[in-house]
C-alpha cells in the first residue's frame, strides 16, 4: 500500500499540495496545520488511514502480471492468483518510471547517472559537482537541496511551468482550486495532447512557504543552463535561447494571475486577499554555457528530473499507443469494461493531484456501473 511514496520517492520531499487539499472520497485532513505540506510519511499514513476507513478489500503486495480479455470480461495473473473479472480500472499511477533521455547513453562512465527513484538525500552522491537536468517540480527541489549540502550545482532548463508559492496572501493552489481553474474539464481544454504533457509546477512544500523559482535557485548559486541538446566528444551541448524559454514562462504565469484577479473580482473576493501582485521577469545569466566538459572532473554526478512515463508491460489488450500512453476518453478505454483513473487531465486538469481523484472517480464509476447495468 502507497508503494509508490515508500519506494519511489527522496528522503526530504514533501507534497507541494497544502494539506487541506489532501482530501479522498470521505476522508478530509483534520489535523492542527492545514495549511502545511505532509512529508512522505504522512502520506503513507494518510493512504493506510483511508484503506482502513474505506473498508475496502485491499490486497497488498500482490503484482498484476497480466491483463487480457476473456469471454465474459478479463482474465487477470496476479503473483498470487488469477482473477476473473468483468471490468478492471487501471489505476496503475503516470509514474511507474522515470523518464530518461536516450543521450544519457553517451555519458563518460566517470560520471555517476541517478533518476530520481534512486536519489534519497545529497549524502549519497560522489562529492565534486551535480549536474540536475529538468527544471520543473522535482528538478528545483533537488537542486536546491544539493546546493545546500555545498555542492556546486548547474540546473539544465528547458519548458517549465513557473508559479509563485503565494499569491495576494493564499496558496496559489488555493487560486487553481477555488477560481475553477483545475477543474476545467478534458473536453473544455483547447489542446488537450499538450495540456496531458504539461510539466510539473515549479512548486515546493516547506514549512517557511517559500518559492522556488529559478531567481530563486540562482541567488542560491545554482547555475543555469538550457535544455540538454546532446552529447559531442564527451561534452555536454546545451540550447541557447534561455531568455525565451524563461519569458514564456514567465508570460504564461502572468496570464494565470491575471485570470486569477478577474475571477476575484467577478467572484467579489478582492476584500478578502491581498492586493493584485506581479513578480520580477526571471533573470537571464549573462553568458549561460553552452557546453560542459563532462570528462573534467567538474561534474562527478547528474541527476535525471526529466519528468516519469507509465508502464503497461503488464497489459495485454491492445490499448496502448506508440509512445507507451494509454488510449482513452475521459478515462473510459477503447476495449469495452476497461477503465482508467490517475492519469493527466484524464477528466480535469487536477486529475493526477491527490484531490483530483474524486471526481474523476465518481464518474467513472457511474459509466462503469451503467456498462455492468446494460449488460444485465
Ligand atoms: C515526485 C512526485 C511528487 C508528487 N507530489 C504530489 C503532491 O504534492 N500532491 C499531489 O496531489 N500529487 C503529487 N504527485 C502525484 C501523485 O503521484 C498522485 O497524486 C498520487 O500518488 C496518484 O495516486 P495513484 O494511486 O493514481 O498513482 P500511484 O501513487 O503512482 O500508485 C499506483 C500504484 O499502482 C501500483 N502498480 C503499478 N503497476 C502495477 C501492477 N502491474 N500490479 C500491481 N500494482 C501496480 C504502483 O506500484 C503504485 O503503488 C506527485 C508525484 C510524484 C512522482
């Protein structure tokens, strides 16, 4: 039970949602700090508390190896047993693996490679320089911890989503959720292929609120880069062009504001935040590297926060696309009485956050029963 928080997660992390919006189908936070980030062990006891007060029948430990249709429905292997079943819901999580790019190959092997399901905390590096490729959510974090440690660190950044911690006094997640922003629905959203791979905020759960934007990781001495082109003679290529990259994200963040504003004056809110704000532009190095000598001995590790794919090795019914996704409609799957939950966007754009799941859930159910009912 929450495998995924157990063993895939690094020492330090926290959820970036606040507590409060740590919320399941009848299960609410209620402890004394709503407005905190649950670290990893709260969330494991989060996850137990909810199996125990959902009485439902869990069975843990147990491996699906293999779904694949049958007569009346789906013949599943388990590593204890088979199991027939008229419906299956995958709910097998977007992040079963991280996603590498294949330059990694060409890497010197004096240069020590993690991804972040093996990072645990800065100790465990080689000492010298950390190179941390992929500047959203995970890539910020880890960067500004292996700063801290005293490592000198060089941050590859291509597209990120840029996003204050607080916003006229609240949570910026309590603007995405309260203006109506992250339940804008998948068939409401004008690119949906695009929204469904979209990066990670740019967010940080820590008791002080603080943000953790790219100004931010620089005044920490975090070098920046751009995004990671390839690998030549053992040097690292790097993309010019970090000051477009960086104004798109910093354009797209005051667009979100600003609906933010409209909606608080629409909605007659204005009385109860703080006046409007707007942030400096993220300062563009003066002369961002464009290559790396990864054969120097300056960088003695790079960590991969290039972002997780699924895995469906275990799925038998054609369903899968050629770059490894499922096919679905609002978590309704082209093979009849498959479902999906927990994916991006799947019916909201809030639909792989912890507070996404109810109401995806609960309309994905009510199909289900409908196909169950028709059948009958
Ligand atoms: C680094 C990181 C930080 C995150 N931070 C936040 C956050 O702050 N707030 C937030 O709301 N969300 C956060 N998320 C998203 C978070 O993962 C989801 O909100 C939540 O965990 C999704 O739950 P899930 O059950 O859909 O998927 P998962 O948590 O991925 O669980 C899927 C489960 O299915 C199991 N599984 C997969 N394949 C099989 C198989 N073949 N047989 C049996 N079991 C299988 C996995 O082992 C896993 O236990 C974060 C994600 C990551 C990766």
């Amino acid at each position: 039970m929450a495998n995924s928080w157990r063993r895939e997660r690094w020492d330090s992390l926290r959820l970036l949602t606040p507590n409060w919006q740590s919320r399941l189908p009848g299960l609410r936070y209620e402890g004394p700090d709503p407005d905190g980030y649950m670290t990893v062990g709260e969330v494991i006891e989060f996850i137990e508390h909810f199996a125990k007060v959902s009485g439902a029948p869990v069975r843990t430990g147990v491996n699906v190896t293999s779904v694949r249709q049958a007569d009346d429905g789906y013949h599943v292997a388990t590593s204890d047993g088979e199991i027939a079943s008229r419906t299956v819901v995958i709910a097998s999580g977007a992040c079963n693996q991280p996603s590498v790019p294949a330059l990694s190959g060409a890497v010197p092997a004096s240069v020590e490679q993690l991804t972040t399901f093996g990072y645990r905390h800065p100790g465990q590096l080689p000492d010298g320089g950390v190179l941390v490729v992929g500047a959203s959510a995970t890539g910020v974090q880890l960067a500004a911890e292996l700063r801290r440690s005293g490592r000198p660190v060089t941050l590859s950044v291509g597209e990120h989503v840029r996003l204050p911690r607080t916003y006229r006094g609240r949570d910026v997640l309590w603007w995405m959720d309260a203006s109506g922003v992250w339940d804008q629905r998948y068939d409401e959203v004008e690119d949906l292929t695009r929204a469904r791979r979209l990066p990670s905020p740019q967010l940080v759960g820590t008791p002080e609120r603080m943000t953790l934007d790219l100004n931010a990781l620089a005044s920490m001495g975090v070098e920046l880069v751009g995004r990671w082109a390839a690998v030549r003679d053992g040097r690292a290529l790097f993309s010019g062009g970090l000051r477009n990259v960086f104004s798109l994200a910093d354009l797209k963040m005051e667009r979100l504001l600003g609906t933010f504003d409209e909606w608080a004056g629409a909605e007659g809110h204005d009385g109860e935040v703080g006046p409007p704000e707007r942030f400096t532009a993220t300062r563009v190095p003066e002369s961002a590297r464009l290559h790396l000598d990864l054969g120097s001995g300056e960088i003695a590790a790079i960590v991969w926060a290039t972002g997780f794919r699924p895995d469906y090795r275990w799925l038998d019914v054609p369903v899968v696309d050629a770059k490894g996704q499922l096919n679905h409609e609002g978590g309704v799957v082209g093979s009849p009485g498959l479902y999906a939950l927990g994916l991006p966007v799947l019916r909201r754009r809030k639909s792989t956050f912890i507070c996404g799941i109810e109401d995806d859930a609960r309309e994905v159910v009510d199909h289900l029963a409908r196909y169950l009912a028709a059948r009958r």
